[in-house]
C-alpha cells in the first residue's frame, strides 16, 4: 500500500463565474437556439414536423415558429442567484412554448423542440469555462475577458 500526504499551500484562485454563465446563456445558448429555430430543425438537427395544410394556408409565409419573429426575440438569460443563470422565455411566449415543445400540436401533437441544450452547446460552454479557469489558474485569480 501507498501512502503519501501533500503540505503546503495550493495557491488556487477565487473564482466567480456570474457574468461567465450569463454570457453562456447570452452568447452561446441563445444564438444556437434562434439559429435553429430560423432554420426550421429541432435541436436535435432534424427538421421541424410539416405544418398542416390548415395551418400553412393561416400563415403569412411557409416558415415553421418564426412569422412573427416575436418567439425568437423572446429568449432571455438573467442572474437568478450567486453563480445562477436562468435561460427561459419571457411570460408572454412561454405559455405557447410549453404548448409547442412539451405537449405537442395538431391532431398528431407535433412537438417543435426549439428550447434546451444540445451536445454542441454543451461542449461549447464546458469549452468556454475550461478556457476561464486556465487564464484565472495562470493569472492568480486576475479577471480575463473573453469574447
């Protein structure tokens, strides 16, 4: 058996990550998630279910969620704690994204998943704090910004 002990002072810095979830949410997740939805595809990357024929002929054009431009525009991310962001929909769209994503619409109850994270997100905002850490690590805790 090994045993071993480490003394001394491990010299980490304080780290405060606020404004680095808040740019996550701002700067990655959200513009993913708009993209997607002017793209017309689910998260996932597959396309959106076709609209009815009954809906498309209500419509102003043949653009799946994005006529208006009011439920894109309706993403948001705010500090909700210490080291909390929150990514939601403001209170006006929120109700019909619940419709849309969650219970489903139509007859068949489509679902449009515009709204979450998907693997590239994720690894897109790990990829970010990697980067923070290790400029804070060799700055000794000195604020770095990166865009």
């Amino acid at each position: 058996m090994i045993k071993g002990s480490i003394k001394g002072t491990l010299n980490f810095p304080k780290l405060q990550f606020q404004s680095d979830l808040l740019h996550i949410g701002q700067k990655i997740f959200i513009p993913f998630m708009v993209k997607f939805l002017d793209d017309g595809k689910h998260l996932s990357g597959n396309a959106y279910p076709e609209l009815e024929p009954q809906t498309l002929s209500s419509k102003k054009g043949p653009r799946t969620l994005v006529e208006t431009g009011k439920l894109r525009k309706s993403f948001r991310a705010k500090t909700v704690g210490k080291d909390a962001v929150r990514v939601d929909l403001l209170p006006q769209r929120s109700e019909i994204g619940e419709h849309l994503q969650i219970e489903g619409v139509g007859k068949k109850k489509k679902k449009f998943i515009f709204f979450g994270i998907n693997k590239e997100m994720e690894k897109r905002a790990i990829d970010f704090m990697k980067l923070k850490i290790r400029r804070a690590v060799k700055n000794g805790g000195r604020r770095t910004v990166i865009r």
